[in-house]
C-alpha cells in the first residue's frame, strides 16, 4: 500500500502549484494599489518608485538577491491581476452569449 503512495507522490509532483503560489500572494490594499498603478502610470513619481524592493538582512545572512512577495512590494509580478481579468472576462461572455441567444 505504501508502495503505491510513493508512486502517486512522483506524479502528483508535476501538478504542484508551489512554484506559483507566491505570485498569488496579494491582499485588497495590493490589488486596488496596483490596478490605480495599472491604469494611471503617471502617479508613481521618480525612477525609484518603478524598483523592486530588496528583503535581505545582511546580519542574519541572508541571500542579497531575494525579493520579496507582492504582498509587500508593489512591483512585484504577481498573476492574480491577470488571472481575475480573464475569469472577468469568460463571465462576461458568457453573460452577453447568454442574452444575446435568449432573443
């Protein structure tokens, strides 16, 4: 029985979402923030509000290169703003569809 537990491990390694999940780490503040950034580029003032923030602490050792979530940083990539757009987007057509064969 246990044989067959570490087989299904391997395989269900390759449809894990890990790698991803740190892109949909985003709260209410983030989304509204960046979709103002979004739509109105022109409110981030200066070259340093278009970088990335840094999240090291070179007492403790930490790798320099790290950066931190979008959670915390507004220039993070992040893909819940894209995956909303399009899940928008299908309902959206699916409403229009909808009333448009209903007549």
């Amino acid at each position: 029985m246990s044989c067959r537990i570490e087989q299904n491990k391997g395989v269900l390694s390759w449809f894990s979402l890990d790698s991803v999940k740190d892109y949909f780490d985003v709260t209410n503040d983030y989304v509204v923030k960046k979709l103002c950034v979004v739509l109105l580029p022109f409110t981030v003032k200066g070259e340093d509000g278009w970088k990335r923030a840094k999240n090291y602490d070179f007492n403790s050792g930490d790798n320099p290169n790290t950066t931190v979530t979008p959670r915390n940083d507004l220039q993070a990539p992040d893909l819940y703003i894209p995956f909303m757009g399009f899940v928008t987007y299908l309902v959206l057509c699916g409403v229009v569809a909808g009333f448009s064969k209903g007549t």
